[in-house]
C-alpha cells in the first residue's frame, strides 16, 4: 500500500471524529493538562492545511514535529478520559500513516 493511500485512509478515519473529540477534551481536561491547548492548535492548523490540500497530500512534517513534542510521542496521562487517549491514538496512527 502506497504512503498516501495509507494517509488518506487514516485520514478519513480519523478526522471527523478529532474535529468532534479535540474541543470537547480540551474543554475539560485543558484546567489540568494546559499542553492540550496547544495540542488542539496545532491540531487545527493541520486541518486546514489537509483540507486546503484537497486530494494532495499536505506538507504536515511541522504539525506532527510539533504534535510528537507537545504530547511527549503520543504519551497519554495518568488521569485522563478515553476520549483524551483516544484523540492521542488516532493522531499517532495519522503521523504514522503520514511517515510511512
């Protein structure tokens, strides 16, 4: 499977469901983890960059340098929901598809 078949499938995935999930977490765990905040940022500006992109592929290596280093790689806390761990997860699975 090529890289951007992968992408694109991880993508479709994923996506709709972190536009749904990322403001509902950073809502309520953003008092006691403020490195969410960032998280959703960073995680909106590679939505639009996605969306501008249209059927390329976007140049996302910024939001997911940026994403790996705020998240500690994905590194879900202690005292979180599922949904947190779930918005994590799918972002892991979407930077992987992207590298590969």
């Amino acid at each position: 499977m090529s890289k951007q078949v992968k992408f694109n499938q991880e993508k479709e995935t994923h996506l709709k469901l972190l536009a749904q999930y990322v403001p509902v977490v950073a809502r309520v765990h953003g008092g006691n983890h403020p490195e969410f905040h960032q998280v959703r940022k960073v995680f909106d500006r590679l939505v639009k960059k996605v969306e501008d992109a249209g059927a390329g592929k976007p140049d996302l290596v910024d939001e997911f340098v940026k994403l790996r280093e705020v998240t500690d790689n994905y590194t879900v806390p202690d005292d979180v929901c599922e949904s947190y761990e779930a918005v994590y997860n799918m972002l892991a699975e979407i930077d992987r598809a992207y590298g590969s």
